[in-house]
C-alpha cells in the first residue's frame, strides 16, 4: 500500500505512523517544579540529538506536566526503562494530578542526581542528568501545531556499574523495552546485538577512540 497522509486514506484500523517509526527508545523524564515536588512520565517522542555536546529531546502535545516542570525549574533527568521496570514505567504514565507524585503512585523509588535538583528513577540502568535549553513549538504545512519540542544538554550521567564491562556500557545487558505502535513494546537484549564497521573515514568505533 502507498498511501496520501493529508487525505488520512490508509484504510488500516489505525494509524500505522508510530508503527513504522519503531521501536523508539523511552525517555522516562523527571523533573521538579518551583515548589519541588516530583513528575516523572515516559516519553517515546524522545531521543538523543547530539553528541558534541550531548543533547536531548523529547515531544509532548499541550502542556503537560514535563514540560511546565522543566520549564518552571530549567532541569530534567532521562532515566532509561529495562524490562523488569516496565509496568511500573507504563503506571508512571496514568494522568496523575499536578504536584501528585508519578513516583510514589508507581512504586518507584528516586534517586539523587549529581548534578541536577531533578531525582531520577533509582532502579533504572542508566540516567542522563540535564539542563533545559530550549521548547521549541512544533509548526507543521499546515500551520501551528500542539506539539512542544523540549530540548535539554546532558551534565550529569549516571550509570550502573554492573552494566560495565570491559571499558564499555553493555546496553544489551539493561534489556531495554522500547515503545512500537499501539499497545506493543519490544524488548532489546544481548541476542539481538550486532556489529558493522563504517566505511574509511566515516567515524569507525576505533578511530574515533584515538581522537
Ligand atoms: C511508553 C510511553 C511513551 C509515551 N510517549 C509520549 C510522548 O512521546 N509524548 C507524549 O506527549 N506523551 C507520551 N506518552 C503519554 C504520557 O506519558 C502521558 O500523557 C503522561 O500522563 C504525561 O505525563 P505528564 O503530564 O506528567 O508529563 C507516553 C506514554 C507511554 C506509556
């Protein structure tokens, strides 16, 4: 099938777009607002946008609580979801009120950040700690649209330990979940790790490591 987006014609029980853009990693973000207290909700709109520095982003419609609380306090951190925490992730998602604490409704524990006020998920494999750069609202062919691109710059990064080896990260070990369309999520482990060298010239792991 081949299908025009404007006139929404797919004929499919519904929008395949989070589908094919998939899996997506999740950027479960908690922040803190002006009176400290705690939200924390997931996000598949997310991802890492830069490495020099390292920067991040996630998307949300209107203004829900990430966003104002970042906005309000200017930090955030990313923790990431393994398997094991994936109920509790998807509880953190319940449209709790303003102020009520996503965490404690979850069961989660947080953990101090280094360098940011904003806690992270203490169970979680890994975090990023980070400073809010910027909101960038989202405007489409059409015109404007309710989206919100939150843009933030890692300081901090918070790593379990028991997920190094050998100098490096070994992300298949965390059992990431990644979001797919619908209700349907995908698991990341060890199995489905594979390796290619770039071409010469093109940023290859090793000659990168000497820079
Ligand atoms: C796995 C997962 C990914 C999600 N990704 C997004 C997203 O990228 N953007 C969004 O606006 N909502 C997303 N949601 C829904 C929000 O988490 C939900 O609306 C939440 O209540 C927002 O919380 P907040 O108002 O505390 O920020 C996602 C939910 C789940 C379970």
């Amino acid at each position: 099938m081949h299908y025009d987006v404007t006139a929404a014609n797919h004929g499919l029980r519904y929008d395949p777009f989070k589908a094919i853009v998939s899996p997506r990693p999740i950027g479960w973000i908690t922040a803190l607002d002006g009176q400290g207290r705690v939200n924390c909700s997931p996000y598949s709109f997310f991802n890492a946008i830069s490495d020099k520095p390292h920067m991040v982003a996630f998307a949300g419609g209107g203004m829900k609580d990430a966003r104002a609380f970042v906005e309000e306090t200017g930090e955030f951190t990313c923790s990431f979801v393994s398997w094991d925490l994936r109920d509790a992730m998807n509880a953190t998602s319940a449209p709790l009120a303003r102020g009520e604490s996503e965490l404690d409704f979850a069961g989660l524990e947080a953990a101090p950040s280094h360098y940011v006020k904003a806690p992270r998920v203490k169970a979680a494999p890994a975090a990023l700690e980070c400073k809010w750069l910027q909101t960038v609202p989202l405007t489409s062919l059409e015109g404007v649209t309710n989206y919100f691109l939150v843009i933030g710059q890692v300081v901090g990064i918070y790593i379990n330990d028991d997920f190094i080896a050998d100098g490096i990260v070994d992300t298949g070990r965390m059992h990431p979940i990644m979001r797919g369309g619908y209700d349907q999520y995908f698991q990341v482990g060890s199995e489905q790790m594979f390796k290619m060298t770039r071409p010469p010239g093109g940023g290859n792991f090793d000659e990168r490591r000497k820079a």
